[in-house]
C-alpha cells in the first residue's frame, strides 16, 4: 500500500505541474515582461509548504533521515547559471521539460539526451575531476525549543494559506471540473506539489528524477550503484501523470517533425547537465529537498539558476521560445 501511495503522489506531482504550468523560465521571463514574480512566489510557498509538513515529521520522527547539505562553492554556483542558460536555451527547466515532453513535443527528448552526455562526461571521468566531489556537511540539527517555535511558525502560516485557498476558490466551476480541466492557481500548485513531496520523501527518501537520472548514467559508465526500481518507477508515474493531465487539457499534440531548431535543445540539456552535476542538482532538486533542507549552497545556487535564465531572456531573447507568460488571479498562462 505503501508503494502504491507513494507512486499516486509522484503521478500527483505530474499532474499538477502540468496544469499549473509552472517553469523557472517562465516565472523569470513574468518579472522582466510585467515586473510581477507571482510564479517565483509559487516556488517559496512550495519551500514553506515542505518545511512545514517536515518540521512535524523531525518532531515525531527524530531518526528520519536527513537530505544531504553541501557548503556554498564557486562551483555550486557557476553550474546554477550554466543549468539557467540551459533552462533558457531549451525552453524549460527541469520541470518544463518533463511537462512539454509528456504533452507531445518530442524534442524535448534531445534536452534529456544532453544532461545525460553532459553528465556523462563527467561522471564517466572525461573531465579531471567532478566540481560536485565536496563532501556532504553534517545535517542541520534543530531540536528543542527551536523546532517547536519552528513548528507554531509555519502551522500559522499552513493554516492561513488553507483558508486563503478555500475562499479563493473558483466558483464558476464545480470542484473536479476546476481540477481536471482548468488551469490551476499557482497556490494551489505550491500546496499540492510541497505535500505530495514530503510523502514521497517519508516512503523513499528524498527524490527528485534528475538525481535518478544522473545515478543512472553513472551506474551505467562509472560502476557506481544504480537507481532502485522505486526510483525508477516513480519517475513513470510522473511521467504518466503530466501525459494524464495534458489529455484532459486537450493540450497533447504530438509534434515529432525535426527542425533545425531543436539542437538548441540538445545544447540547453548540455549546460543543464553540467549544471546538475556542478550544483548538484537541478531546480526540481533545489526548490524540493536543498532548500527546505536549508542546505547552504542553495539559495546561491538557486540565484545564480535563475539569473542565468534572465541573462539569455534579457540578452538574447531570440535564443528561447519563452516570451510573454501572463499571470493574473494566481493563475498564469502564455502570452
């Protein structure tokens, strides 16, 4: 039951990252078309929500089992903007691309085919060393007082954010049809995609795909141990759940005709696999484990991610097929 559980939460995730349409490249290109981050502030309300579900889970489970924490390093933050340039270049983040793809466009199958040289070639020793080869610092431990304060802080600020939700809620369609069939509201997005991690995390540890997918190229070139098939399993159901949510959208088309254009594709993944290796990890493993973990290299990382994307929309908005994204009512949608 477990298992089945924890696979529905990944399909979950799918699907709601499809039907909110959420995507660091959009959310950059929304603050330099219309100065407003409603889709930036959608991340940190998914942080909150993740910190607020595990702050309970340390309370009631203190052996629970820690993410990994890494110290700031220049190279940390130089794969954040090279995965942001990347993310630009290809069109979507990690996240995006895994959307895009289940709604038809094939060519984000070139993306994943580039992270996954990229990683290759350093994982598989083409270059000297790996900039990730930093050993992981010990947990933050909070404990005592401080996690209680902890604890009220955020249910304070969970309990708020519910309610707002529920009166919010649109009341020109019914509640499966708002869900099944409509755009949802970022909000909603950051809620259901912060819990829905956190229980994916307390039945099989802290995931994210890029990870899998990195683990499964090393297991494949440098012997190292490979992905479990849960992880593997997990990464089909987020899959199934994108293909799911964009046929009740009627957003599936498939498009499989090459275009010159897609090798900007393969170079985008190129830069976001080096950027995976280099952080480590990619913005789905930044904004749901490094982050909430309070891991030190994220926020710089993170910064660095999301600067590179605004340096290629800002710069060279040529070089993206992201332009105009229009959010209004917590509800964003492309220009």
């Amino acid at each position: 039951m477990a298992v089945v559980l924890v696979l529905f939460l990944a399909a979950l995730l799918g699907f709601t990252a499809h039907a909110a349409g959420l995507c660091a490249v959009k959310a950059v290109s929304e603050v330099l078309t219309t100065r407003r981050a409603y889709m930036l502030a959608s991340f940190a309300k998914a942080v909150l929500w993740i910190m607020a579900a595990m702050v309970f889970v340390l309370w009631l489970m203190p052996g629970h089992p820690a993410s990994e924490i890494f110290a700031p390093t220049f190279a940390s933050v130089l794969g954040g903007f090279a995965f942001g340039v990347g993310a630009a270049l290809n069109g979507g983040c990690a996240v995006s691309t895994v959307t895009r793809l289940g709604s038809g466009e094939m060519r984000m199958l070139l993306t994943v085919a580039g992270i996954a040289v990229a990683i290759a070639i350093i994982d598989g020793g083409w270059l000297t060393a790996s900039p990730s080869a930093v050993p992981p610092l010990q947990p933050i431990s909070i404990g005592g007082g401080g996690l209680g304060f902890a604890a009220a802080l955020l249910s304070a600020w969970a309990a708020w954010e519910a309610v707002s939700l529920w009166r919010k809620r649109d009341p020109a369609c019914g509640f499966v049809e708002g869900l099944l069939h409509h755009r949802w509201r970022l909000s909603l997005a950051a809620a259901v995609i912060g819990l829905a991690n956190v229980g994916i995390a307390l039945v099989a540890g802290h995931w994210a795909y890029t990870g899998t997918l990195r683990e499964t190229i090393g297991w494949r070139i440098a012997g190292r141990m490979g992905p479990s098939w849960l992880q593997v399993a997990l990464f089909a159901a987020l899959m199934a759940g994108v293909v799911i949510s964009a046929v009740l959208r009627k957003s599936c088309v498939w498009r499989c005709r090459p275009k010159r254009v897609w090798l900007r594709n393969f170079a985008g993944g190129m830069l976001m696999g080096f950027g995976i290796v280099m952080v480590p990890g990619g913005n789905d493993g930044l904004l749901l484990d490094a982050i909430p973990s309070l891991s030190p290299h994220a926020i710089p990382a993170f910064a660095a991610l999301l600067a590179g994307v605004a340096a290629v929309l800002w710069l060279s908005p040529f070089f993206s097929d992201v332009k105009n994204v229009r959010c209004e009512g917590d509800i964003c949608r492309d220009g």
